[in-house]
C-alpha cells in the first residue's frame, strides 16, 4: 500500500517551482478539440487527472504525447463523439469536454458523471446553457445523447456562476453562429487561461474575469503553443505548509494575485508574505493566530479548494476560527482525520469551528479526497513523531509529487510506493 510518511516537528526552509494549474490545463485540453490541428501546451502537469483527460481525447481518435517536457495534443484525426462510461466515471469533470465535442461534430454522447467525494456534482447549468445555444439534449440512463445542427450565439445567464459551466459554454460558443455572452459567469483566473488559449487558436473571447465573458463565434481555429498558468491551489498548500510548520519558504513562478485571500488569512495569522514577480515568500515565526470567519465563496472569495489546506495549518493556532463551507455539500471529510491526529474540530452543516491546540500527534490517516488528503500532509508537518498518510491516488489527481515538493521545502516527507495499484481500496 502507497503512503506518505511525515516526520512532523521540523520548520520548512526551501524553495519549490509551483506545478502548471490542473484547474486550467483540464478545460484547456478540452478546448483543442475546437481545431483540427495541433496544440502545444508548455508547463502542462502530469497529473492522473491529466492522463484522464488524454486516455479521453485518445479514445476520440486524437494524438496525444509528452514532448521534452510540453504535451503535444493532435486533433486532426479525431472521429468518434462518445465518452465511455468508465472514461467519465475516472474523471468527474469529464463533462467539460461535452461542449468541444458538439461544437466541433454536431454531436456527443457521453455518460452523467457521477458525484464525487465533495458531494453530488449536477451539471444542469451546462446543459441548460448548451440548449439555450440549440443543442437537444437526451436523457436516458444515465447517458446523454446530445446533438446540435448548428449552435446558435446567444446569452446566457448562469444562476451560478459555476467554473465548468463557464468554461463549457465558452468553448461551444466558439463554434457557435453568432454571438454568446455568458451573464453571471465565473471569474476564476483559470478562465482568464482558457480565454487566452482560445485567443491564441484564434478565437474572439472578451470578459474572462468579469461576469460577463463574450465570444464571437464560427471563426476558424488553428493550433498553438500555449503556456499554462501556475497552480494557485497547488501554491496555497505550499503557503500553508509553511503555515503549519513554520520557517520559511519560496514559491517560484506562483501568482499572489491569484489567491489573495489565502495569503489575506494568512497574513491575519501571523504569516509575513512578500510577493515579486517572480513568486511568493512567506515567514512564519511563532504560534499562529486563529482568524476571523473563513467563508468559501467563488473567485475572488475565499476558495473551497483552499478550506481543508487553512483548516489544517490552524489547527494549533491560539483560539478559534469559523469556517463555512458553502460551494460544496460534503466538503468537511478530512475533519475525523485532522481529529485523529489531535485536531479540536466541531462540524455541525456547512459549518466547522476549529480550536486551537498546543499539540498535534503523527498518526496513520487516509486521504478523503485531493484537497482533504494534502490537508492531512499539511497537518503532519506540526505533528509529533512520524505521520503515514494513505489514499493517495486522491493527492495524484492534483499534485506531480507532493512528498517531493515538500521535501523541497525542507520537511521531512517521502512516498513509498508499494507499487500495488494506485485504486487502493478505500
Ligand atoms: C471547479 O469545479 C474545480 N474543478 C473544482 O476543483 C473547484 O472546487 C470548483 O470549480 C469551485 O472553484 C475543475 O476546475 C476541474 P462549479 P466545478 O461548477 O466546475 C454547483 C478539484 O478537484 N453546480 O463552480 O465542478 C456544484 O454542485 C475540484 O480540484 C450546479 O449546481 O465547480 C457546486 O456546488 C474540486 N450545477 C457549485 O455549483 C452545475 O451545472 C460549484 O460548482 C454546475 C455546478
């Protein structure tokens, strides 16, 4: 059985170049699918959820390859439009490539993609979108049979403003007749990437980062070279690491304006952070502070995906902050998990209220989900004694290599890979 082993206790001192962001390279790869030609993405990371989304656009009839470190992605031979079942089911955002798929064939069948760990994952907003656009749409055991002549520019209006179902309708509207404006769209910076990927295959997408994102459909798109953004989650958990364990760390090529209301919690904490245009510094001295209320809400709230990474770098702050969960229905699994190790944690709801303790204790735990699971490694580094944390085929959906990143920054983490298959059990 694979696992990470934590030797808790020791303050970080390093530097770590941050991953290209899972969040943006997903749609982005979805988006090659717009032209019959090649892409060239550069800082792609090789992520499980990144092999996914290549064994999808391969069953498709598409060229994909790793390529002196970039990803070479060839759709010119793609000739089939249906995602298999156990493709979607690997991947619950597989749902993000309905959109490509029906722009560019006039057709797509695809599974539901199930919930996932956080709690059921509707895509009803896409879907509504798309046939707003003129897409029929068939439900019928759990499959979706999709068609779609022609797709028609027109607005939308999100009563959310949900991150796939943003990046979704961006992409059919490229190949939509007409004009689409997506109202009341998500502002995450992993749209501002994909807009700037569709912008480089030529499309005319205006608005990423605004509410309202506009694209001039039916130009014809071409391949490019792209780079992708660097990972703010992943930059996040680096911070609070350093959080946890104090010391003092470097994260290159990571963007403070892309989580600023992380490193806004952290600093309220006690952390002193500096950032450059190259990256970000971040010192922690002492005991943390606890801070005020921490409510996840879309960009630029406080991220979801952040919340469990806080949460465990707390945990033996002095006196107590209230987080509240509200993107995610399920989103407090790693809460018995933290508590094994010593964590004073209150969940009732969307609600957790964490008190500080004076001390943490290494423990074998396991991984609930991406986020939960890195939150468990954060822990471990204030831990006493050694932490064995397992299920980690839930950290390698979102991280190259944990274990080695934070071994980068000084902690004491190594993976044993017992080479057994990465579905562990569990
Ligand atoms: C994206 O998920 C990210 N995934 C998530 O990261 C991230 O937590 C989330 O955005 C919020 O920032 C990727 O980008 C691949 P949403 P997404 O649509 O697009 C509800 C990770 O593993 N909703 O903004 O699924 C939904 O149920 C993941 O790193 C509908 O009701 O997020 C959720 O409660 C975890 N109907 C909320 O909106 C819909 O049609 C946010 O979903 C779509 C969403």
């Amino acid at each position: 059985m694979s696992c990470i082993l934590v030797e808790g206790g020791k303050r970080l001192a390093g530097e770590v170049e941050i991953q290209g962001a899972k969040n943006s390279v997903l749609p982005i790869l979805a988006a090659t699918l717009l032209s019959r030609d090649t892409c060239v993405l550069r800082g792609c990371p090789h992520l499980r959820d990144v092999e996914a989304s290549l064994e999808i656009l391969r069953s498709l009839g598409c060229g994909a390859q790793w390529r002196e470190g970039c990803l070479a992605v060839d759709t010119a031979p793609m000739d089939r439009t249906e995602i298999s079942d156990a493709l979607m089911r690997e991947m619950r955002s597989s749902a993000i490539f309905l959109g490509a798929i029906l722009s560019r064939c006039g057709q797509a069948t695809l599974s539901y993609p199930g919930g996932c760990e956080l709690g059921p994952r509707p895509i009803d907003l896409h879907l509504s979108g798309l046939r707003q656009m003129g897409a029929e749409i068939e439900e019928e055991g759990g499959v979706l049979r999709c068609r779609a002549a022609r797709l028609r520019g027109c607005d939308v209006v999100l009563s959310f403003p949900s991150v796939g179902a943003t990046e979704n309708l961006m992409i059919a509207a490229c190949g939509a007749e007409g004009v689409t404006r997506i109202v009341n769209a998500a502002r995450e910076p992993e749209i501002a990437d994909l807009q700037g990927f569709l912008r480089a295959c030529g499309a005319e997408v205006s608005g990423a980062g605004s509410d309202c994102v506009t694209v001039a459909g039916g130009r014809p798109l071409h391949g490019c070279t792209y780079e992708i953004m660097p990972d703010r989650i992943a930059a996040a958990t680096y911070l609070c690491a350093a959080a946890s364990a104090g010391g003092e760390v470097r994260l290159t090529r990571a963007r403070e304006e892309h989580l600023s209301a992380v490193t806004a919690a952290l600093r309220e904490a006690g952390c002193v952070i500096e950032s450059d245009g190259g990256g970000i510094t971040c010192r922690c001295g002492g005991r943390l502070r606890a801070v005020s209320p921490v409510r996840t809400a879309p960009y630029p709230g406080f991220p979801t995906d952040a919340q469990a990474l806080l949460m465990a770098a707390l945990l033996r702050s002095r006196g107590t902050t209230v987080f509240e969960e509200n993107i995610f229905t399920s989103r407090y699994r790693h809460v018995d998990e933290l508590s094994r190790m010593g964590g004073v944690i209150r969940v009732s709801g969307r609600v957790a209220v964490v008190t500080g303790t004076e001390r943490l204790r290494g423990s074998r735990v396991r991984s609930t989900d991406l986020r939960g699971g890195a939150a468990l490694c954060v822990a471990a580094l204030a831990a006493e004694g050694t932490s064995e944390i397992r299920g980690l085929h839930h950290i390698d959906r979102g991280y190259e290599d944990l274990a080695r990143d934070l071994r980068l920054l000084g902690a004491e983490a190594v993976r044993t890979d017992s080479g057994e298959n990465q579905h562990e059990s569990g």
